[in-house]
C-alpha cells in the first residue's frame, strides 16, 4: 500500500514513471516477482538509526532503491539488493519504499516502521496528608508521552503488590484507583509504574516508575480517629512556688501513636515534656517549677494532635507560696540562770503556734521568754504553721533544742558514802554524776592517794581501806563526797591448811609426771645388772631382748 501523503524527498520523476508502469504493465508481471526488506519488521527508538536491506528475487533486476524522507546512507549493493542506513527516524516517518527495475518493470513495495519512545512523566498525585482508617482512597497516576500507545501499560502499586493495570489512554494518560485505607497501610509507600511491552517485537520490557508516596493512616478500625476515652491528667492539686512537681497525661487506644502530637502546658508557659509511647498509648511527663508570679489558681492543660483531629482535658490547680516556719533562739546554748527568747516566724497568711500559744494573727511572730536552769537542758520547742490553700489546710512544723550549761552534781542516791567489803573480792565503786557538759568522776583515798575508778570492777585488796574524796568537775562547777571503805581480812586459820594443801598436790602432781615420763620408760627399754661376787667394777651394758625375756620367764 502506497503511503497516504506527500513523501518529502521522494523524486517525482521515479514517483511518475512508477504509476505509469504500474498502470500500463500487464496483470500479474508484477506479481511474479517480489521485494524483500529485512529486518523484516522495523522497531527504532525515536531519533535512533536503524540499517536495512532492500531486495529481490528477480534475477535481473536493476536499479535497487529505498524511497524514504529520512536521511539515508547507502551502505553497499549487490545484484538484487541494497542496504542502506536510515537515521533520526522519528514518528511522523513510519513507511519506506523499496523499489527495483525487473525485465523493464519496476517493482516496488510499502514497509512500516515502528517508532517507540519511553513516558516523559510518569507521577503519582499527592496523598492526603492524613487518611482515616476504613475510608476510600482514589490513587492517581498521570502518564504523558510514550509509544506506541498500544503497547503500553499503567500500574498502581502498594509496595510491590500489583493494585491496578489499566491501558494507557489519551494524552496525557490519567489512571484512577481506589483502595480502603487500612491500618497497616500506615507508613506504606504507594507508587506507578508506566510498562513498555515491547517483547512481541523482539525487545523488552520497559518500565519508568513514579517517585513513591508515604500513606499515613490514623484511627482505630472504626471512625472517628482519636478514641472516645478521655485524656488522664495527673497533677497535684496544690504547687508550692519553687518546688519541683511533676504533671502525667496519658492517652490509650490511639492509632497510631508514633504520629501523634501532645503537649503539656500551664496558663501561657509550654512545659518541657517527656513524651513516651508504647504500643497504641502515648504519655506525656513535665517536671517543672512554679515561679512565683503564677501565684494563684492556673489551669494546666494536656492536648493530644493526630491527623486533623484533636482532644484536650484541663485540670485547676492552685500555686501558693509557704514561708516558714523559722523557729530561733536566742542563744542555741546557755549557762544556767540565762535569759533565753525562742521565736517564730512565718509568711504572710501563715498561722503560727509556738508551744500551743498562737499568734495574735496570720503573718505574726509568736515569742516565749524563760529563765533557763538546768531543767531546761536539753528541751525542745515546736512551732507549728497552717495556710489556708483553696479550702485546704496545710501544715508544717520546726523544732530546735535548747542547751543549759551547768556544774557537775553526784547524785547522793546513788552513791552510798560507807561500803563494807571482804579482802579479794570484786566490786564496783557505784557513784554518778551529772552536769553540762558531762563532768569527770574521781575517788581518791586521804594520805595514800589510792585511786578508784567509779562505775569500773576491780579486786578489793586491804590497801583500799579508808577514806575517799569523790570529785566531780566541769567547766561550770565541781561536787564532792566522802566516800567510806571498809575493807574485811580473810579468816587466818584458813590460810595455812590452804597452803599445805597447795604443796601437797604440786608434790603428787610432780611424782606422778617423773614416773610417766622417766622410771616408766627405762623399765621397759633397757634392764641393767651389776656382778656383784667381784669387787672389779664392769660397765653396765644392755643385753638382749630375747636373753632378758628368757630370764623373766624363769
């Protein structure tokens, strides 16, 4: 089939002389023989090249030509065939013509060329910045350039799962496609992809894919995408300025949580938050401090953001500010007879009561005035301190001890002035004493200057007969005592019995080891005989073991 059309390039002379012969030859000469180009089936990128070869199979042909308006190299001929090299081939030129001279007659035949080139644009349109779980979503793709049309495809995936193929059609191509938003498509990457199929055609398969799309999902399997339960906000119901305390907002059954938003804020101050999120619970935790212009009743407020939606609980709570209570002496440590004032004070609004007595009014001092002894020594006052806080009363105490120095006293009650004891027995001087600070205790004999140490056990000797002076002393003042000690000699019938006795057990303890250890051992070791029939003297010698039993036997 002829091309419809002018050809450019194509000379109208040949183009003339071709449809004259055509018409004038007899039916079926031309039919005889035929022309031949190979490839057989032409496929050109788009502004690609491609070498032919025309031919034919008469065998006296001539004049082997290719007609085209691309731009043509010759390559090389032969009889009955040329080869030529088309270039630039582009898709407005999708025919050649080859033609050839057989026996006078030309002969000539239409080949089609098969122009593909690859999408200039292949984009997915932007997702919904948040998609609710369980609602549809349209997926769509737009597709421009690409050939041949017929040979290609649109798909829209999830990932690598295949959702939609759909024929391209029209330019620019545009592809739709609805899904149900799941909950595990939350973070899923949703894309397109244009296929070239050219396989048919001794090619392959081509693919150009669109930049993915991030989907994020929100809601539990049902909607709306926040839960029905309320936030969980805890704080304290009172602050104290410049104390630190902690607020807790918790949220469950939300999805999902990794994308959700919340934020902890008290009147216009945002707090600093911790947020931690476990499965489908986000919490959110502030530790802060009051300061001191929020004093009074503020409003903290918790709010949770996810996609467009959002939820938020607020709770009153009251910043109060608690001085005191400061509880002073005077003197933290006085001697005896001292005047000693013990204060309190606390903040404005505070109530304070030193020792039960209170003060004339809130914001007062309370003051108790005493003249210390030794009584005193070691006593503690307690301030106590209420404010009233939003209906509330809240309470606070400090205590401090008082210090009375004065001189060391011996308790007479517990120190007998007259003990009588037996020689060589042990005893304890009992005395006591007491004072601020704590004295020293000493019992000396008169003349001697023996030594006793009281409350310390020790053996009574006939040395320790006499009279004592029990001193006690401290930096304040000193006590004494006269203290008695008698002081009983042991029987002196008992001693002498005593002492032969002693001698007399050293002397059968003595025996008894000299046998055992000496007369034992040379009796049955060694027996020793002396000849007594001459007056010379032998040595004494040992005979054998054997000969002494033989002896004893006899």
């Amino acid at each position: 089939m002829m091309p419809s059309g002018p050809l450019p390039g194509v000379c109208w002379t040949s183009l003339l002389s071709l449809l004259l012969i055509c018409c004038l030859r007899p039916p079926g000469a031309q039919g005889q023989f035929s022309l031949r180009l190979e490839p057989q089936d032409l496929v050109v990128p788009e502004g690609g090249s491609i070498s032919v070869n025309c031919s034919t199979d008469c065998p006296d042909a001539q004049h082997v030509t290719l007609e085209t308006s691309l731009p043509k190299e010759p390559l090389s001929s032969g009889l009955g065939w040329a080869a030529f090299r088309l270039s630039n081939v582009t898709h407005d030129d999708r025919e050649v013509l080859c033609s050839s001279f057989c026996n006078g007659l030309q002969i000539a035949g239409s080949f089609g060329i098969t122009v593909y080139r690859f999408p200039d644009l292949v984009e997915l349109e932007p997702l919904p910045s948040w998609q609710p779980v369980g609602q549809n979503l349209t997926l769509r793709c737009q597709m421009a350039g690409g050939a041949p049309r017929d040979n290609l495809t649109v798909v829209l995936l999830r990932g690598e799962e295949e959702l939609s193929r759909q024929p391209a059609v029209g330019e620019p191509a545009l592809v739709n496609h609805t899904v149900e938003a799941r909950r595990e498509d939350h973070g899923a990457n949703f894309s397109c992809r244009a296929e070239l199929d050219l396989r048919s055609r001794g090619l392959g398969l081509f693919q150009n894919s669109s930049a993915p799309r991030q989907l994020r999902t929100y809601g539990p399997p049902f909607f709306p995408a926040l839960p029905v339960g309320p936030l969980h906000l805890d704080v304290p119901r009172f602050l104290e300025v410049e104390r630190l305390w902690l607020a807790n907002c918790t949220l469950d059954g939300l999805f999902p949580a990794s994308e959700a938003k919340i934020q902890l804020a008290l009147g216009d101050q945002m707090l600093k938050s911790q947020v931690e999120r476990h499965g489908d619970r986000i919490t959110a935790t502030a530790n802060s401090t009051a300061r001191a212009e929020q004093n009074g009743t503020q409003e903290i407020v918790c709010k949770v953001t996810l996609g467009d939606e959002s939820r938020e609980t607020r709770r009153n709570l009251t910043i109060y500010s608690f001085q005191g209570p400061i509880l002073t002496l005077s003197a933290p440590s006085v001697a005896e007879g001292t005047i000693v004032t013990v204060t309190c004070t606390a903040g404005a609004r505070v109530q304070v009561t030193l020792d039960g007595v209170p003060a004339e009014a809130p914001g007062q001092p309370v003051q108790l005035q005493l003249n210390a002894t030794e009584r005193d020594d070691r006593r503690s006052f307690i301030c106590n301190a209420t404010l009233k806080v939003d209906g509330g009363i809240l309470y606070r105490n400090e205590s401090v001890q008082l210090r009375v120095l004065y001189g060391a006293k011996i308790d007479r009650a517990k120190c007998p002035q007259n003990f009588t004891w037996e020689e060589m027995t042990t005893h304890v001087l009992e005395c006591q004493a007491w004072g601020n600070p704590d004295p020293e205790l000493q019992c000396v004999k008169q003349a001697s200057k023996v030594k006793v140490l009281a409350g310390t056990p020790f053996v009574v000797r006939l040395k320790h007969h006499g009279t004592y002076m029990c001193h006690a002393n401290n930096s304040h003042g000193k006590d004494t005592v006269t203290v008695v000690v008698n002081v009983q000699a042991r029987n002196p019938a008992v001693v002498p019995v005593l002492v032969v006795l002693a001698i007399l057990g050293l002397i059968t303890v003595s025996a008894a080891l000299l046998y055992v250890f000496v007369l034992k051992k040379h009796s049955v070791s060694d027996i020793y005989y002396v000849n007594r029939g001459s007056t010379t003297c032998l040595p004494l010698r040992s005979r054998p073991a054997d000969q002494r039993l033989g002896e004893e036997s006899s």
